[in-house]
C-alpha cells in the first residue's frame, strides 16, 4: 500500500509498522487539511493486512497535535437543531473510523494535545505520555461548547464518570502523570524512554498474527459498548473469527507437545516462547 502524498503528516511503513509523524504549520492545527487527511489514511488501512501497528508521534516540536481548527467552529450554527436531526459532525465521524481500524493504534504524546487533538489521542487504542513535554486540555466549556470530537463520550470510558467531569468542566493543562494518574494515558514515561518503551511495544505487537489482532481489539471495545451478555456473544464470535484466519490451532498443538501446559520451566516462560511461535512457519 501507498502511503504518500498527505499535507499534515508523513507515513512511513518499517515491516508491519507504520510511523505516522505529525508536522502541520507552526502548531499541528487539526483542520480540514487534517481530517481529509486522517479519512484517506484510514481508507488505506482498511485495506492492508501488512500493517499490524500505527504508531502516531509528531517532529513539531512541543506540539503533538494542538487542538481543533477554531476557524471552523465560528460557522457553527447558532440555533439548537433538533435531536432527530442531528448528525455525526466531520471530527467525531473521523476519529470514529481511525478508531475502527483494524490495526492496534498508539498515541506517541511529547508535546499539547489539547481539544480536537486530545480527542485524536482518545480515539487511539492506547496512548503513551512524555514527563516534562506532553500537556493535555480540553477547553471546550469555557468557550461555551463541550467536547465534540467524542471526547465527552470517551472520556468517562477511560478515565471513570468523576474524573471525566472534573477534566472537562476543570479545563485546566494536566500533564503526562496527571493523565496517567487520570487513566486518560496507559503510561507516563522520562523523555528518554518513550521512544524506545513504544517501539518495543508495536515491535511485539508487530509479531502477531494482523486478525487476532483486529478480533481482540473488536471484543474489548464491545465490551464497553454493550451489555456484558452481548459482548460475551461478540467475544466469542470473534474468537472464531480468529481461529479461522490464524495458525492458531496448530500454534496450541505445538505448544502442547513441547510440554507448555504441565511443564514446570515452560509455565515460568511463556513470553519468550509466545514469541518463538511467532517464528514458525505453518
């Protein structure tokens, strides 16, 4: 798959992992360049099974991504519109497919991602912060708005009811242990980590097999989006969707017959010899 010809980002594929750097303007803006952008990505990676991982980081330096293109928002109609009128607007209908991709996304946060641009980083799988150089805000109710790129039908998701409120109505900077703290990022990290911490993680990731990554990461989020019985249902329809497209039969077989269930030693090392499977050719 080609990954060129983007205005607001650069795309480079390394094996099954695909860097997406950030560099828009002085600031990363999230505006119409952006979206146009971020859809035409996703129509990509819909279609590729050779990209296992997107990792999203930015060379803006002290910008991740800054929040939503304000310009846009002044033609936001000044009359209430009626509920069976609604629709999805541009950013939430955006984030939404990169958040249905198939490939596990990861956030890669050294600078503000404030807005629109915390609510990109919410619409990834998981989202990783640098101490001392990440800030996040959402500054919408000041402004006499709500967070609208799905960050107020996220937040509470990731962080719990309470603090999702007190990080909305607040409308305050927070920073990466803050956020960490909050349960808005998975981990905060030195800013000598970060790097190496998320390359070593799509690296692993990188290894498995691309559907039984795409089934885990659609029965986790029907967990949260479903009663428990239904995606009980979901999880094990995915299941099955995996074991269809995967060695993942004979990968137990193997296993099983170099003693991984009942040996000792073996149970003391399955992370070594999950990815020695990962190697075999079936």
């Amino acid at each position: 798959m080609d990954y060129k010809n983007f205005q607001t980002f650069t795309a480079k594929q390394n094996g099954a992992i695909l860097t997406v750097d950030i560099n828009f303007g002085p600031v990363n803006v999230q505006g119409q360049e952006m979206l146009a952008d971020l859809s035409s990505l996703c129509l990509r990676l819909e279609r590729d099974r050779s990209v296992k991982v997107v990792v999203f980081q930015s060379s803006n330096p002290g910008y991740w991504v800054c929040h939503y293109d304000t310009n846009l928002l002044r033609d936001m109609s000044t009359e209430a519109v009626p509920r069976n009128e609604v629709q999805l607007l541009d950013l939430q209908s955006v984030l939404e497919r990169l958040s249905n991709v198939p490939q596990a996304t990861i956030a890669k946060i050294e600078g503000f991602a404030r807005g629109g641009g915390h609510e990109m980083a919410l619409a990834l799988d998981m989202r990783f912060a640098a101490r001392g150089k990440a800030k996040f805000m959402q500054m919408e109710v000041g402004m006499g708005i709500l967070p609208c790129g799905g960050g107020a039908s996220r937040m509470a998701r990731q962080a719990g009811l309470g603090k999702a409120l007190e990080i909305i109505l607040g409308a305050r900077d927070w920073d990466a242990d803050e956020a960490e703290n909050f349960g808005t990022i998975n981990k905060a990290l030195d800013a000598d980590d970060i790097g190496p911490y998320v390359d070593a993680l799509a690296e692993r990731i990188s290894k498995f097999p691309a559907e039984s990554i795409e089934a885990c990461k659609r029965a986790v989020y029907a967990s949260i989006d479903l009663p428990i019985k239904d995606a009980l249902k979901e999880e094990a329809y995915q299941l099955f969707q995996a074991t269809s497209k995967t060695p993942a039969i004979k990968r137990f077989t193997i296993a099983d017959e170099n003693g991984a269930q009942f040996d000792h030693d073996n149970q003391k090392n399955w992370e070594s010899m999950l990815m020695d499977l990962q190697e075999i050719q079936l």
